[in-house]
C-alpha cells in the first residue's frame, strides 16, 4: 500500500522520497538526506510560515492531484530540506474513496496546525484550509 501511494504521490508531482520497488514487504526508496546522513524531521528543525504554507500545500496537493489523503500528516512524517518539505510514511494514507477520507483529511490539517501554533507560528482556521481543498476538488 506504501509503495502505491509513494508512486502515486511521486507521479503526481508531490514532494515524497521517490518508490524504487517493493519485494517481500521491503519497499526500497530514494535516501533523503546529506553523506548518509538523514534529513531532518520537521519536529526536530526550525521552522517559520513559509514552511507552513508548504505544508498546507502539500495537504492539497495530496488531496488534488494524488487523489490522496495522508492520514497520518504530522512533524514526524515530514523531513525539511534545503529544497523544501519531503513527506513520507505513507502506509495510512487512503484513497479520497474512502469512507474516513474527510475525518482523516480534517485531522491531518489539525496535526499539523497545532505543531506550528506551539512553535510561534500564526495558522488558518482549520475548517476553512479543510473546506478550500474539498471545495476546489468538487469544482474541478
């Protein structure tokens, strides 16, 4: 399932480690990070606004062009790097088909709203951001 959403994701343009393949439940990937040395997590890195609006982004991304939604979209499943944000640990994410689709697309935008509001950061109203990305994904 992983590697599915990773490829889909990947297709569509999404900041995601690139899917090499899958064998035995082992799912090789593009390393993200520098001389063997992971990237950092968004938890563990400084952030501001513009990390946030890449964010939210991401969240329509996922949700517009991937036909996804993460379900599992927080600091700890988003590396920052110098080009920008790179999510992983897609292995929740659920097909918009999914009865849970809105519950999960609704919590991941609470998740990651609260991680920066704690670190300082000003955030949209979450039913709002929750209603743009549904909104513009009925109109189109």
């Amino acid at each position: 399932k992983e590697h599915r959403n990773l490829t889909q994701c990947y297709r569509a343009g999404i900041p995601v480690p690139r899917p090499y393949y899958v064998t035995n439940n082992v799912l090789a990937m593009e390393f993200i990070g520098d001389g063997g040395a992971p990237a950092k997590q968004l938890l563990t890195s400084e952030v501001d606004a513009n990390d946030y609006a890449q964010a939210i982004s991401i969240l329509g991304d996922l949700y517009k062009k991937a036909k996804l939604v993460h379900g599992d979209f927080s600091e700890y499943n988003i590396f920052k790097t110098e080009k920008g944000l790179v999510v992983f640990d897609l292995g929740s994410g659920v097909d918009l088909r999914h009865p849970n689709a809105h519950e999960f697309l609704k919590r991941d935008i609470n998740n990651i709203g609260r991680f920066f509001n704690k670190r300082g950061i000003l955030v949209e109203d979450s039913d709002k951001i929750f209603e743009d990305i549904v909104k513009w994904a009925l109109k189109n």
